[in-house]
C-alpha cells in the first residue's frame, strides 16, 4: 500500500520507472502551434476544432491574437469560456471582445471574461475586478474570478477584498479568499478568520482552521468558542495572538475512506463498478475489489458528520448516482440520516460490476451538484470508454474547478501504471490526496 501525501505534486513517472514499470502514460496535451494549425484549418469538422479550443485553453503562455478573432464563429457554448481564457493570454486588443462575453448569462464565460480583462487591461483592470466583487447581483464564478485576478495581479486591494469576504461569503468565494491569504500569511488576519468559524463548518472551516494554526500555533479545532476565548486573552495580556511554545501539528483527521482523509460535510463518492472490480484482491481472497470498495463505504458512511450531505455515484459504461438528481432543492446531496443511510447501504450492496470504465461520465455527474466541496474517486483501471484520452479528462475537470474549489481526491486499487499516473495527477491538480492500495 503506497501514500502518497496530501495535494502534493509526485513526480510519479520517475519514481515507478525507477520501481521497473516501464515508461510513464502519455497525459500531456498537443502542442501549441499543433492545435493553431486545426483551429485554422476550415476543413477540420466542428468537434474537433471545439476540442482544440479546449485544449489550447487549458495550456499556458502568450498566444497570439489575429488567429483567435478569426475563430469568433467557434465562440458559443461551452466553448465561450474556453474562448475567453485564449483571449486572455492574448493582447489589449482583445479586451472589447472580451468585455461583451462578461455581459454573457454564461457564468463560466463571464469568469473568464474578467479574470482576463483584469489582466489585460493595464489601466483600470484592478479597478475592474473590484467593481466585480461589489456587485451583488454578479455570479459567484465571477467574483471569485475577480479576486483571483487581484491576487495573481499582486495588487495590495487582494487582501482587503479577501478580508472583507470573509464577512459574508461562502462556498467558492469563501474558499478563494481563504487561498488569497494563504499566499501571505499574517497574523493581523487572525481575528477575522476566527468570526469565519462562528458560521462555517465542513471545509471552509478546516481550511479556516489549518490557516489559523498556521498563524497562532494553537492546536484548536473547529471550536470557535476556544479560538474566541484565545484571541481575548491575548488581547487583553497585550501580546501576540500566537502560541508561547513552538507550533505544533496541525489537527489530525479522524474521518478518512480508505485513508483519504474527509475534510467537507458535502461530499461525493464516486466507485468504478466495471468488470475489473469483480477481480478477487491477493491478500483477501474472500472480498472483490469491488465488495472490498462497497463495505468500506457502508462503514464510513455512519461516521460523517451528523449535518453532512452525500451522494454516491457509480459507473462503468453509464454513471447512476444513489440521490436525487443535482438539480433538486438539495442539489441532489442527500442529508446523513438513519433513513439514507439505510437506503444507502441497500443501494450499494444491489450493484452489479461489470462492462467498462467511464471515468469523465462519473466526474461530470459529481460536478453536476452545485454544493458538493469534495469528490472522493476509486477506480481499478484505465478510462475505456467514452472520453478516454488521460489529458483531455484532466482539462474538462480543471474547466469544471476552475473556479468552484471542489477538492478531489483519488485511490487506485489495484491499478496499472497508467491508471495510477493519471490518478495521480488528478489529486494533485485538484488540492487532494492520492492513495494506491495493491
């Protein structure tokens, strides 16, 4: 069984070619000038051009201009946003196409509108993306994407508006302007992260939590109480709120699946049912992969926080999820009572594994729910069906986190090496923890 770590880059190629596994999964995304040529190219079908876009957004670097307004006509959908992310890194003559996409009822488009517009426009782009944090009636994609823009532009307003969301925002907001000042620790920030705790619980408040750890030293959980009672102490001694004694380890998780730790109280689970998982395991001849998958959720399940909200989803060729659809009241999170969890154990123990592996199909039906702060993925092998090329399931995820702060994390049970790197690289991307267990 490996660990390795929590959100951490692996420079995983090297270290299995060095265990004799051979040589690493290509997941690497086409060249630059590659996919210039298939967007200029007239006779290249639609699909494919769409998907040059997609991943000519997802690369980095200055791109030129003339070459992008000439594809305007390939602007519309989901591809606008990718659109607007190429304009970006582009020139300031892009910015009047890019001012009428943030006025598009497209969220994603719109965010990517201003975090370009911020970038691009030397005179007032910072004036911009605050203008965007003030408005009420702006989507949350937007905003978090103006103060993103603030933090990347090093502008000295990035931690005044960080601050003054810690007021009021949640969700995506919430957890950007919690990253905004995890860039530049300081301890002024302290009391304003304490009041976070006296409404947030679930993964704004572990991360609230860590960072204030990170300042004071204090090991103090998510009790905001305690944390209330320090900062007056110190105020009143007329000290620094920090710890007398060196800092100590952060707070040590408690709720984990398979090891992966469960920072959030909205979460999804997502299990490969293909036929693979019908393999027995070596050391526990008795349990499949699968059953051995099924079990250990049914017993992490009671033990989620008593407000949690969940959801499972299983695939193989198709993804079925045990809760109600996304769209629903709840956003198809399914609260954590005795009657659910009943029903939920039942569901998964009627499961049937086999036909192949849809990885992206799962992924997308987890990101289909609005308040889900973390996806927990386990899979046994290799996407074969449906979109089964590694980078290009690694970009759609990214476009779909860009701007929501979902953490995902990964475990490879009994997977090859390919599986394992793109799992890999998965978690790592996404602020999560990867676990192989053989």
């Amino acid at each position: 069984m490996a660990d390795y770590g929590d959100g951490g880059m692996l420079v995983c190629a090297l270290l299995l070619a060095q265990q004799g596994f051979g040589p690493p999964l290509q997941i690497e995304p086409p060249r630059t000038e590659a996919l210039l040529q298939v967007l200029a190219d007239d006779t290249a079908s639609a699909q494919l051009r769409a998907e040059a876009l997609a991943d000519l957004a997802a690369g980095d670097g200055p791109l030129p201009l003339e070459p992008l307004l000439a594809l305007r006509n390939l602007a519309h959908g989901p591809a606008l946003a990718d659109y607007a992310r190429c304009l970006g890194r582009s020139e300031p003559g892009a910015l009047p196409v890019l001012r009428k996409i943030a006025d598009k009822d497209d969220a994603q488009a719109r965010a990517e509108a201003v975090y370009a517009i911020a970038h691009l426009d030397a005179d007032g782009g910072v004036a911009f993306a605050r203008s965007v944090l003030a408005g009420t009636l702006q989507p949350d994609m937007a905003r978090v994407a103006a103060l993103r823009a603030l933090a990347d532009l090093e502008s000295p307003f990035a931690r005044v508006e960080a601050l003054r969301a810690l007021e009021r925002a949640e969700g995506p907001l919430l957890m950007e302007a919690l990253a905004v000042l995890r860039r530049h620790p300081d301890l002024e920030d302290a009391p304003y992260l304490v009041r976070v705790l006296d409404r947030c619980s679930g993964r704004p408040g572990r991360e609230t939590v860590a960072l204030l750890q990170e300042l004071t030293g204090y090991r103090v959980g998510l009790d905001a109480r305690t944390w209330e009672y320090f900062l007056l102490k110190h105020k009143a001694e007329g000290t620094p709120f920090r710890r007398d004694a060196a800092a100590v380890e952060a707070e040590t998780e408690t709720l984990s699946y398979f090891g992966i730790p469960i920072r959030s109280d909205r979460v999804v689970f997502v299990l490969d049912s293909s036929g693979s998982m019908n393999d027995l395991l070596p050391e526990q001849p008795r349990h499949t992969r699968g059953s051995m998958a099924v079990e250990e959720l049914i017993r992490t399940l009671p033990r989620l926080e008593p407000q949690a909200r969940f959801n499972i989803v299983f695939f193989s060729e198709r993804a079925a999820a045990f809760g109600p659809a996304p769209s629903g009241r709840d956003g198809g999170l399914s609260p954590r009572t005795e009657e659910q969890l009943t029903a939920a154990t039942g569901w998964l123990r009627n499961r049937r594994f086999d036909g192949g592996t849809n990885i992206l199909a799962a992924l997308e039906l987890a990101f289909e729910h609005p308040g889900v702060e973390e996806v927990i993925l386990l899979s046994d092998g290799e996407p074969t069906v449906g979109e089964v090329r590694p980078y290009r399931i690694l970009n759609q995820v990214a476009r779909w986190n860009r701007w929501r702060h979902v953490r995902v994390s990964t475990i490879a049970l009994a997977a090859p090496l390919g599986a394992r790197q793109f799992l890999y690289k998965l978690a790592a991307q996404h602020d999560g923890a990867c676990r192989v267990l053989e």
